[in-house]
C-alpha cells in the first residue's frame, strides 16, 4: 500500500493514492475515432492483414489502415467494449474504436480493461459503445512514466502467472475427461473382470469381448422411439408433463424438468418418453457433444420433447435403461453413430436405422447393473473434480 490517499470523488474508484489525480480519458489519449468501413470485396480469407471489428478478428484484407502501436475498442455488437493493444499493421473497421496515447500504452490497456467498457453500452438492440463514453469518462490517473511502467510490468507478470495457472488446469480437466471416456468406453466393451475369459466379438471395431456376452442389434432388446398407444388421449390431455426442449438437456445427462405443459399442447407433433426412457439427441452438433439422458429423473410419469431425440426404451430383463444410457457415452456409439449420420452440412442426424440396427455386445442383465452403477460413481466423482478445477479457474 501507498502511505497515504485520497477521497477520488467517483464510486468505482474510490480512494486513490495521494500524489494520483482523476482525470477524463480525454486528457491522455489523441483522440477516439471510428476506423473506416470495408466492403465484403474488399475481404480476402488469405489476406495479409487482421481486420478487427466489434468482436475482435472478423476477417482479413490485403490492405491496412493502421500501423504502430494503438488501442482498439469493439464499438458495437455482444462484446462492444472489449480491448486489444496491437502493434502491427491492420484494418481497424468502422465498427471498432481507435485511440493513441502519449502515455505508457500497456498501463492505459490496463487501465481500460479494468473499467469493462461493455457494461457502459447503450443496451439497444445492439449494444453500442460510443467514442464520447470513452472520452468523457473519468480515470484514476499516474503522471509519472516510470510508475506507470511498473504498474504495467507488474500486472504484465501477474496475468502472465494466472494465465499459466489455467492452462495447466485446463490440462487437468481434459486429462480427467479422457480418463472419464476411458472408464466408460472399457466398462461397455470389457466388463469389470480383468480375469474374464474372452471371445472374438466377430465385429472389427469391438474387438474381443468377455466370453459369456452376446452380440445384439440393439432392436432385438429395445423399443426405439415408442409411440404413445399405451396412452387414452381423453384421460390425460388436460395432465401437465415435462417438455424437454433441447437445452433442457445437459452434455453429462442432467435434464432441466421445470417446463410442464398440458399434454393437449404436446400430442401432435413432439417426441413422446416416459419416465426411465433413455432419449439421445440425434442432430448434429448435439449428438457429437453427447446431449441426452436416462429420464430417472423425470418429473411425470411420461412427457414429450424436442423432435431432435430419438428414444430407448430396453425390454425387460435385456437391457438395462442405465446401462445403456452409459453406452450411449461410449466412443463406440458415439464415432460409429458421427461416421453413419445423413443429411446435408449443419443438419445431419443419426438415422432410426441406425439406432435399430446398432451392434453391441451385451453381459447379462445382473451385471449390466453392476456396470450401470460402477460407471454412476466413478463418473460422478470424475465430474465432481471436473468442477472443482472449473471453479479454481
């Protein structure tokens, strides 16, 4: 701490060392313009130089605008107010903010960053950061060059530090993550005996499984997509259900249960569950990203969702809805299904077909509980540790 401050007059500041002085941007910066509009001929994908935008890069060019050091600020669009200190030469587009300084540049980069100019965009349809915001708005403010210099060498090691700190974090997470896709993909295809005789599965991407398992479609021990027979519509169209739309379903399987509907809403048109249903998202990017769930959980009887799921729903005493949920988790339902889906780019989906015609080897039903519930504790404690790092970063 220094030895003594100062009242700054301003909330967000408040007190200030004593020999600082608040001052409004304007009085450090040479001005804060607007950069300059740039057609979409005039954008090249192998241009030499970065065009920055409201959202940072948004293309490049073959021409610039800019050289030497300079701030730019995103002007408009989500991450208006975000801040780059660049020193190149570039485009700066008419939806970015430029501004030099005579001052030290990484000290006034920190110093904006720290005021977050997004949360001082005007909140219209498009958020909108205006040059007067910038220039008009007060700053604590150190005259010395050298004091300036240390307080940007000093935050320069910090970040430097904290940033190192998350990536190694971040390296943890994904190391637990491979060893969650692991556990998985060997419980399903192996077992949990080490000591348990094998056999040829006679399936290529299998390889060799336990002895006493059988290979399977999955239709000879599952109903895939049930409709709703079982259901009198007159009996139970006034009854509110659970609605599942795709967000409510969560990558490691949690459901969000709090949409209910009349069934006379839901009916026609969406896909129908019940409750122990195993439901897997069938389109692309939500099948590659492992969305769905064992509807253990759900908050009614039966319900309907998203007409982007497809539904399991194992025989009695073949399969086991968790087990096959896990097995839903697994690289080989998961690559094998991503390799077979149809359609065109951005709208491909796992086909019924390929659900109905899914090979798999399955253990007896005792001991599909037994891995059911061996995979339900490692990988909640997997998932927990998971989240742990995820809050330290």
């Amino acid at each position: 701490r220094y030895k003594t401050y100062k009242p700054s007059g301003i909330d967000w500041i408040g007190e200030v060392p004593e020999h600082w002085e608040v001052k409004r941007l304007k009085h450090i910066l040479l001005g804060v313009n607007s950069g300059d509009g740039i057609s979409n001929n005039e954008m090249e994908e192998d241009g030499e130089f970065e065009i920055y935008g409201g959202n940072g890069v948004m293309g490049y060019t073959n021409k610039f605008n800019s050289e030497g050091e300079v701030i730019v600020i995103g002007r408009v669009g989500a991450k208006c107010g975000v801040t780059y200190l660049l020193d190149q030469k570039l485009w700066i587009s008419d939806n970015a903010l430029q501004t030099r300084t005579y001052q030290n540049y990484k000290y006034l980069y920190y110093l904006l960053v720290a005021i977050d100019f997004n949360q001082y965009a005007n909140q219209n349809a498009q958020p909108l950061i205006t040059g007067t915001i910038v220039k008009n708005f007060p700053i604590p403010f150190v005259k010395s060059k050298e004091e300036q210099l240390t307080i940007a060498n000093y935050l320069d090691e910090q970040t430097q530090k904290i940033d190192r700190l998350i990536a190694n974090k971040k390296a943890q997470a994904e190391k637990l993550k491979e060893l969650r896709q692991i556990e998985i993909n060997h419980a399903v295809t192996k077992g949990l005996n080490p000591s348990a005789e094998m056999k040829d599965s006679g399936i290529e991407w299998l390889g060799k499984i336990p002895k006493h398992w059988e290979v399977k479609r999955l239709k000879n021990v599952a109903d895939i997509n049930a409709t709703k027979q079982e259901l009198k519509y007159e009996e139970v169209k006034d009854r509110e259900v659970v609605f599942l739309a795709m967000e409510s379903v969560s990558e490691n399987g949690q459901i969000d249960n709090s949409e209910k509907r009349p069934v006379s809403e839901l009916w026609e048109g969406f896909t129908y569950f019940q409750k122990n249903d195993v439901i897997i998202a069938k389109i692309t990017p939500c099948f590659e990203n492992g969305k769905g769930a064992w509807l253990n959980n759900l908050e009614s009887d039966f319900g309907f969702g998203s007409t982007e799921f497809h539904t399991v729903r194992g025989h009695k005493n073949r399969l086991d809805n968790h087990y096959f949920y896990h097995v839903t988790k697994s690289d080989v339902f998961m690559k094998i299904g991503e390799a077979f889906m149809t359609g065109s780019a951005g709208q491909k989906r796992v086909s019924t077909n390929f659900v109905l015609t899914f090979k798999l080897a399955f253990p007896p039903i005792k001991e599909q509980i037994e891995i059911s519930n061996y995979l339900q504790k490692r990988t909640t404690a997997i998932d927990q540790l998971i989240k742990n790092i995820e809050a330290q970063i």
